[in-house]
C-alpha cells in the first residue's frame, strides 16, 4: 500500500492508495460528471472500497478496531432505514468536525434506499450548497439532482428574517413585530406585551432568534402538508451552543407562554367587568385560545426530540482530544434534555498505511490515543462509534456523498 502523505492534490493521489484513488475518484468526477459516461458511474461506485490486498499492521489499528466495536443494542443503518413512518435525524457537534458532509451523506443514504427525504440546515453558516455542489440557497426547498428518490434541501435562512425583523420591527411603533412573529407562528407572544413600543426594543433581532425560526419550521414540518411526503428528515445543526439553545428553546417557551397565561388569567379574573364594558372580552379569549394552541405546539416539538421512536441525534466529532471532550458533554446535555443518542461518528481518521511520514506517525499516535479515550469516557463508551477516513480532497457533489455515505452509514 502506498504511503499517505499531507497535503496533497488529484495528481499526486493517483500514486497513493487504492483506498485513496477511489475517494479521489468519487469526488474528482462529482466536479466534473461529463467527462466519462455514465454507466462508468455505476461500474465505479459498485467496487469502491477501502480495503486493498495489503494487510495494516495489527498492533497500529488494535485500539481502533476495539473502540468501533457496536455498541450493545444499536442496529445498523438496516433499522434506520426500516419502516416507512416520518423519522428525524439530527446531526451536531463542535464547528469543523463534517457535520454537513455527514448529514448529506446520510441524506442521500435514506433517498436511495427509497425514502423521499428533506435534509435541513440550521446553521447561519450554511455550507449544504457546498456540500451538494448546487445552489440551494433561498430559505425554501430546493430538489436535489442525483439520488434515487426525491430528496430536497432547505437552507434556513436567518440572515434574511433579520432583515425582515429590523424592517418590520420600525412599522407602526412596532407592530410590524406582531406582524414578523405571526409568520412564524409567535405572534400570541408579542400580543401578551400589551402596549409596549416594541419598534424601540427590538429595532435589532433578540438573542436566539435563529433557534426561534427553526422551531417555526419543525412546527411546519409537523403541521404543513407541503412536508408529509417525507418519510425522512435529517437536520444539519449549528455548532453545539446553537443546537443546544434549540433543544431546549420548547421547554422555555412552554414555560414561558404557562406564565402569561396564569397572568392573564388572574388580570382577567379582576377586570372582567371593565372588559365586558369596552366589548373586548372575546378578542382576548380568543387571543387567550392561540396562545394555549401554541403552547401545545411547543409541546408536540420537545415531545418530537424526546421521542426514541422517530427522532435520534448523532454526535459528530473527530480523533483530539479537545473534541472528545466537547462531545463528551455534548452528550451529557443531550441527556439532561432526554433527546435520545445511539450513534458517535468519528470523521478524518486516518487511514492505513504500511509506512508513515514523521508528521503522520505523530498524527496518528495522537488519534489512537483519542480513539481511547472515547472507549474509557463515561458519556461516549456507550455509544455506537463509527469510523470514517480522512480523504484528501473535499467530498461535493452526489455521486462523492454516495461514496462516503456507503462508508459511513453501514
């Protein structure tokens, strides 16, 4: 096998590896689809595999192969795609560890193996188009061009809703606000308020905001009939305080809006008489009822992370030892939230070779030892570990996501 060097280009990878000539490959022709017809697709990505003639050193990857070892009771990827019913895959962990890469891999998995699929960023940095080398940008869905099944993407786009918000927040003292939040299904918020001049306290986006707006599309997920054709939904979360802030944001607006409705319910109990005067006792019921509707939709949101029969977060990381850590909480937080995770993967592994550059033995050295401290973490040890190697071009397009995905999700 030949020796695996850093950094390097498509033309020096046609020396290396065979591992590594065909991830070269896959992702080579995702740049370039024209160049060969394609029926050599198919021929190609049928016998791609990792594996060469060429035996690895049995002592070099002893603790990797221990460490991959499955999890007792997590499935393969056979369960994941079992079932026709709606499921949820959420995919989070520290900035730069392959989130994207792994979310739309995992996308284009669930297509084709026949499940219409939606594949959704929730990063403000999104890098889905990248990742899918098409334009997907726009906030609306987009069909992705390549797998079996229909599968579409959906960027998110919070840069636009703050534009919105700044413009509708100088509207009328701010009741553009009202406007702005009805749209995404928070508007009863703004109504409880009362006369505030809200265009002067929110003439810039609160805190959370982006977390807000991606609740507002799980909600529309789960109401809309534009979505019921998915059978599968996979999120491509924002780095982990993000993704955190929006696991629990359900849980602070249930608290929240229980609040002001006990509020308003002792203010509507002493002045019944003056409201009965001024006639406004049913718009404010009924201002009360939607209030209490979005309640109960904030309620079937956290209920939908908490539930270990369609939804699952994979944690993403890579082998240092400062991202098994993060990961490490990231999961202890995920508990506290009780959302349910079976699955680490581990991305940019390095992968075999029979003799190493200085740079690479070190490099490696300090993967395994990573590699084992997930095997000993207290948080990690039980999860499913799954390996994926580090390539040396970027994976885009389709065909290269498919490639990766055969390896990743088995």
């Amino acid at each position: 096998m030949g020796s695996f060097c850093l950094p390097s280009t498509f033309s020096s990878c046609i020396r290396s590896s065979a591992a590594t000539n065909s991830i070269a490959m896959a992702a080579f022709l995702s740049h370039h689809p024209k160049i060969l017809p394609r029926p050599f697709f198919s021929r190609t990505f049928r016998f791609i595999s990792l594996s060469t003639s060429t035996k690895p050193p049995r002592k070099l990857f002893q603790a990797v192969r221990s460490v991959a070892t499955p999890a007792e009771g997590v499935a393969g990827f056979e369960s994941m795609i079992s079932g026709t019913e709606r499921k949820y895959y959420l995919l989070g962990g520290k900035g730069g560890v392959g989130k994207t890469s792994s979310a739309a891999a995992l996308a284009v998995k669930f297509a084709n193996s026949g499940h219409p699929t939606l594949v959704v960023s929730t990063d403000p940095a999104h890098s889905l188009s990248d990742s899918f080398a098409q334009d997907l940008t726009g906030g609306t869905l987009v069909p992705v061009e390549g797998p079996d099944s229909p599968l579409f993407a959906l960027e998110i786009n919070p840069e636009k809703a703050r534009e919105e918000f700044r413009s509708t927040a100088q509207k009328n003292g701010g009741t553009g606000v009202k406007d702005f939040m009805d749209g995404m299904g928070l508007g009863m918020l703004v109504d409880q308020l009362g006369e505030l001049k809200l265009g002067e306290l929110l003439d810039t986006p609160p805190p959370g905001l982006d977390e807000a707006i991606a609740i507002a599309k799980v909600i529309q997920f789960l109401e809309s009939p534009e979505y019921n054709m998915f059978t599968r939904i996979v999120f491509d979360t924002a780095p982990t305080g993000h993704t955190l802030r929006l696991l629990s944001l359900p849980d602070f607006l249930d608290a929240s809006i229980g609040k002001i409705l006990k509020l308003r319910q002792k203010i509507a109990s002493a002045t019944s008489a003056i409201k009965s005067v001024f006639g406004q006792e049913e718009k404010r019921q009924d201002a009360a009822d939607k209030l209490e509707r979005l309640r109960e939709r904030m309620v079937k949101v956290r209920e939908l992370f908490r539930d270990k029969e369609s939804t699952e977060f994979v944690i993403v990381t890579i082998p240092t030892v400062m991202a098994v850590n993060e990961s490490s909480r990231l999961h202890a937080s995920l508990k506290k939230e009780s959302v349910p995770v079976k699955r680490l993967i581990v991305n940019q592994i390095l992968p075999p070779s029979a003799s190493d550059c200085k740079f690479c033995a070190m490099k490696r050295k300090d993967q395994l030892r990573a590699l084992d401290l997930i095997r000993n973490d207290p948080e990690l040890s039980s999860l499913l570990v799954i390996e994926a190697p580090l390539v040396d071009v970027e994976i885009r397009g389709v065909p290269a996501l498919k490639f990766l995905g055969d390896i990743i999700w088995k």
